[in-house]
C-alpha cells in the first residue's frame, strides 16, 4: 500500500498518439507548379458552386471512404449541414456501410456543431447516438478515419470566430483519432445570392473565391475549386 501511495496516475494521451490517416485527392483534379503535392494532406477544404451533389465531390468522398490503406474496420463522420447526403448515403452501398451520417437539428448552427464537435471528442458514444440510425454504429470498435462537414458556408461567421473554433476542434479530433477532415463551402455566387450580406475583401478573392474565413483556408493542407462536375482545380 505505502508504494500504491507514491504513485502518479498519468492520462493515456501522454503515451499515445493514433496513427494519422491521409486524403486521396481524387483524379480530374490540376495540381501545378507551386500547387503540385509534396505531401499526403490530411485536411482539405472544397469550393463547390451548387447546392447538389457533383461527381468530383462524390468522387472525393468514395475515394476515401474506400480508401484500402487502412486494414482494421473505419468509418467516415458525413455532418450534412446542407441537407443533402441522406438519399445518397441510405441508398447507395458503397456509403451505407462505412458512413456515420448526421444531420440532425443540433448540428445545423455554428453553436449547435461546436458542441456536437467538442463532445465527440470526449464522449464519442454519446455523439454518434444522433447519427441516422440506418448508419449508427453498434458500437465504437472501429476506425474514426475521416470527417466531412458539407456545407459550412450556412454557418454565421460574424464577429463570432466560428471559423477559428471550428478549426481548433478539428485539430483536437485529429490528435485523438488520427483522422483527417474535409469541409464545404460555396463560392462567391452564394453569397451575392443571400443579399450581400458579407462584405468581400478583394485579397481574399483573388486567392480563394469563396467567403468563409481566408485564416481558416490558409491552414488547410489542400484548397480545392471545382470547375467542373468532374474537374477541379487545386488552389493550394
């Protein structure tokens, strides 16, 4: 007992840190010169024009969803803020059986996804009880492989850093699972379609031509715009 006394009780964290997991750009995508990849990314955030599905975007996800890199059973975390991946997620195998798909009330506010976000970090059980139960997972032996938040341009980004809490989150979760993320915004079309409701700074769109926060587009390791429905364009 007098020994058991002298001891120090460390968290597992200290002594542990997963294995990361890395995006697969997929083909129809330009990478040159300065944009051309020097390493695997392990976030990525895409520039999409329409509230539908393309196939370059569908192709991302597939892509790694069936990604084989990875031997133990994964899964990947679909937030569908924009309320557009059920149909495709319920009816299509290839998604079905490896997608945690949430779109439930709680996640469509900045507030609402904070949350949801910070409590899969520490109570990941209690999180994924709120993914459609068509893709619950029975249980938590698997993989956290990736996270895709599609759309984040319907988050309020005034005055609020939601941008910088939510990149903070996801940095949080990428330590604890070893996964990676990809995010979603419009371009600069939408916003000229909701009344102009946030002022455009010329730098920001001669880099990227979306609004949401060039800080948190500057700390992705890949910057996509699609062109096309298949092509795209790397922007970083």
């Amino acid at each position: 007992m007098e020994v058991l006394e002298h001891c120090k009780v460390y968290p597992l964290a200290q002594f542990y840190r997963a294995a990361p997991c890395g995006l697969v750009v997929p083909s129809g995508v330009a990478a040159t010169g300065a944009h051309a990849p020097s390493r695997v990314p392990r976030s990525l955030h895409l520039i999409e024009h329409d509230f539908r599905i393309s196939e370059l975007k569908r192709r991302l996800l597939l892509d790694n969803i069936e990604d084989g890199s990875d031997a133990e059973p994964h899964r990947v975390l679909i937030i569908d803020t924009a309320s557009i991946w059920q149909d495709t997620v319920l009816n299509d195998p290839r998604f079905r059986d490896r997608v945690c798909y949430v779109n439930c009330p709680e996640v469509l506010t900045s507030e609402g996804l904070v949350a949801f976000l910070s409590q899969l970090n520490t109570a990941p059980h209690q999180a994924l009880a709120r993914c459609h139960p068509q893709t619950r997972p029975a249980s938590l032996e698997f993989r956290l492989r990736g996270i895709v938040i599609d759309n984040v341009s319907y988050l309020d980004q005034r005055g609020h850093g939601s941008a910088t809490v939510l990149l903070r989150l996801l940095r949080a979760l990428q330590t604890t699972y070893g996964c990676w993320f990809a995010t979603v915004s419009y371009g600069l079309e939408f916003y000229a379609g909701v009344g102009r409701a946030f002022p455009l700074q010329t730098s920001q769109s001669q880099l990227y031509p979306t609004m949401f926060p060039i800080g948190y587009l500057n700390e992705m390791d890949c910057v996509l715009l699609r062109e096309t429905q298949t092509v795209g364009r790397r922007l970083k």
